[in-house]
C-alpha cells in the first residue's frame, strides 16, 4: 500500500517511499534539532507487534503518522493500538481526512493531536511550545485537548515558500525498498508544487486549489541531492508537473546543465502536454509521463470540468509518443454520470489512443471535493467505519467487469502486445510479476465486495 497525503493505493508493483514523513522529518530535524526515526511498516514488511517493538525500544516522545484515504479506518485503528500498548507516548497524525474531520477524529480514538493541512511549520512551532512549556494549543495548525480536555482545532496556514524547506531526508528508509511500475528504483520521490489550480471536481489536490511552486533551481538541487544518495529514478508526485512550461524548461535545462544521471516520470493533464517541452523532458531524462484521461465521453468530461475536447485528446497523447516517451492513461468506468454509450466512447477512445498503459478505476466521491458538496444527497459517507459510496453507484461487480472489458481490448491487441515485449526485456521479473497480477486480477469473480487493484 502507498500512503500519501491525497491518496492511498494497493498495489501490486510498485511502492513510493513515505516522502511526507521523510519531508516532516527533515525539518524538524533543522530547525528543532529534533532526534527522528522513520518506522515504514509497509517497506519492512512489519506486524503491529514488530512496530509495538521498536517503538518500546526507541523510547520516543512523540510519534507522527501519515493516514491514508481508503485506509483511514485501518490507519487510525493501528494507532490506538500503538498507543495502548505504548503509554506515555504522545501520538499525532496528519493526512487529507485528519485535516477535514479533526475533531471528530480526536473523539473517536485516542489520538492526542492531529497536524492539519501541511505539518511541517505547525509541528515544529508545537514542539518548540512544548519544549520551553508555553501553551501548545494556541499553535497554528494543530488540533488537540487543552487542559480541560476541550478539542480545539486551530485554523492552518499555507506554506508560500516551498524552497525553505529542507531536503527529505531519504536517509532513514532503505532506498532498495522502493521502485516504480516497470522502471526499477532505487525510487525517490520530489514534490516541487503543492496544490492543484485546475478545478476537476472529483479530485482531491495536495493542499488546495492555490498551488505553491519549488523555483526550478531548487529542485535541480534536491534532484542532484538524490542522485548523491544513490538514487536512480524519481518520480514527480505534484498534482500536475507541466503547469507551468517555463519552469519545466528551465528544470530540465538546469538537469542537463548540471549532468545529473537520472531517470524521471511526473503526472500531467492533456492540455498541459507541449511537443518541444515534451522532447526536452526526455532530454532530461523523463521516461513516463501519466495523464489523467478519465473519459473519452464530452458529456462525462463537462460534468468532470476537465477544460477540454475529447477530439484533442489522442492527438496530445500523440506528442509523448514523438518525444519519445512512455504513456499512461488514468479513465474512470462504471460511474453513476457514465451509460453505456459513455461507455464504448471512452474503450474506443483509449483502443485509438497511443498510450503504452492504461489503468482504469472506479469513481470514488470524496469529502471536500466539489463532486462530494454537489451530490452530497445522493453519497453514502461514514469516517469510522469507512465508507465513501454513492447511493445508487454501479455495483461493484459492474465496474470490475467493465474493467476487465477495457483492460482485455486494450492489452490483448497484437500492437500492444509488441510494445510490452520490449517492456518484458527491459524488465523480465517485475513483467512477469505483473503478468501473474493481471492474470490474477482477469480471474476475479465479478460480485465481489471487495475492489480490487490491478496497477
């Protein structure tokens, strides 16, 4: 499972590192001269007995968890029993829901503090409070019990200033762990934004719709910085990296300048795709380039506000393929906005299209989303235990057989089938692997409850 702030995701074939842990971890580290331990669970392949362990054997003041999205109910039911089985220890948490529902996060469990929005500056401010015993609950950012026991839950700050912060800190993971679908690793991990300016209404963003940006120089530095680590392919985890082209360009120029070997793949939207940028990318040493498509269908693409035409699309996907650059596709199938002819747009649409890689997934409404506060009467919505469904919502087992349609027409052409043997080449293992997933995946009885991921 992959944790970050806007999502969680099982899969079976890659892993991220915990990039906003090792970001938190970093600053407070410089500017709190903090001693800090990073436990990945998940990377170590641990029991909740085996971080109970080590957590004992640490002796820490404070122990700071990133929640999940779909694994919030889980999440939070492991750190009640850390704190259980760890008494004295203070424990806090931050992620997308922690920020949204902290109070009636800190009723329900034994959470001590929840670190809202974006926590390195609120966490660092906490900690110095703590130290020279001032009044912690009046710290920006933070939600927690005062003195009577009262929740209070302070509004958050943005941070404007990305280039401050300083560089994770991959020092206290084992880079070996992490890799990225069919490309290999050592992975790290860059954010060189926070926040998302495009208004897609089903989508959670990092921090909010006002993006913040690392200046391009900046970023060239944390790249060489990984590169000196022994780090040999980074993945961009903005919410789109190609917002703004210039500085893009100058990234990339500022790569090649400086002659960092490093492999890299980052997120984009269609009509952020540029041909010369594009080819500079791959100069840099870009291989991947993910899109969010979500539909081929005009009607779902308004009610979505993508911005753009359907017709565009395959010909900007067109622009990866002459850069020289691999492909993958993100569409949405089965959701309550879709009928079938939505549909066939979008499997006709993709059977056109240039891309390497598809992934399908199921619409999920989210709370604070737009999608969530327009159909709000019509969503099924509960924290703990969790659920995030809509009332009338394709069944489950609809949407897993529409899935395997697309994924079936798309992978099992005689085209495709030649642009993944050069991919099994490259990577023989991690292909099979994936093969044995995909098989797996085919094999999935269609009324299960339970949605399973493919990619």
């Amino acid at each position: 499972i992959v944790r970050r702030y806007m999502c969680s995701y099982n899969s079976p074939d890659f892993l991220f590192p915990p990039y906003e842990l090792l970001q938190l971890a970093a600053c407070v580290k410089a500017w709190n001269n903090a001693e800090v331990t990073v436990i990945d669970a998940i990377a170590l392949s641990l029991s909740e007995a085996d971080v109970i362990a080590r957590i004992k054997t640490g002796k820490p003041d404070i122990v700071v968890s990133l929640t999940g999205i779909e694994s919030i109910a889980t999440d939070l039911a492991v750190i009640d029993l850390l704190k259980r089985n760890t008494p004295g220890v203070t424990f806090a948490a931050f992620g997308y829901y922690p920020t949204i529902f902290a109070e009636e996060i800190l009723k329900k469990t034994s959470l001590d503090m929840i670190l809202r929005n974006e926590p390195e500056e609120s966490f660092s401010t906490y900690l110095t409070a703590r130290m020279e015993g001032s009044d912690v609950a009046k710290v920006k950012g933070v939600a927690l019990r005062d003195a009577a026991g009262r929740i209070i839950a302070n509004p958050d700050e943005r941070i404007s200033d990305l280039d401050k912060l300083p560089f994770a800190d991959y020092s206290l993971v084992r880079g070996k762990k992490y890799g990225e679908m069919l490309l290999g690793g050592p992975l790290g991990v860059i954010q060189s934004s926070r926040g998302c300016p495009f208004q897609c209404t089903y989508c959670i963003t990092t921090h909010g719709r006002k993006a913040f940006f690392k200046t391009a120089g900046r970023v060239v530095e944390e790249i060489k910085n990984l590169a000196g680590q022994g780090i040999h392919f980074c993945r961009f985890i903005d919410d789109t990296f190609n917002v703004d082209k210039q500085r893009v360009r100058d990234i990339c120029e500022g790569i090649i300048r400086e002659k960092v070997k490093m492999t890299w793949s980052c997120l984009s939207r269609v009509d952020t795709l540029d041909e010369d940028v594009l080819r500079l990318m791959k100069k840099s040493g870009c291989v991947r380039v993910y899109v969010g498509i979500e539909s081929y269908s005009q009607k779902v693409i308004d009610y979505f506000k993508k911005g753009y035409r359907c017709s565009e699309i395959n010909d900007r996907l067109q622009l990866i393929r002459k850069a020289g650059l691999e492909s993958a596709g993100f569409v949405i199938v089965g959701s309550p906005y879709d009928d079938y002819n939505d549909y066939t747009e979008t499997l006709f649409g993709v059977l056109g299209s240039p891309l390497d890689f598809l992934i399908a997934t199921k619409l999920v409404p989210y709370p604070g989303t737009p999608l969530f506060e327009k159909e709000k009467d019509k969503i099924i919505f509960e924290l703990m235990p969790y659920r995030s469904t809509f009332m009338h919502e394709v069944s489950s087992g609809e949407v897993i057989r529409l899935e395997k349609e697309i994924y079936r027409r798309f992978y099992f052409r005689p085209r495709q089938m030649m642009r993944l043997l050069k991919v099994f080449m490259r990577s023989p293992f991690q292909s099979i692997m994936l093969l044995m997933s995909f098989v797996k995946f085919l094999g999935k009885k269609a009324d299960r409850k339970e949605h399973p991921d493919f990619l």
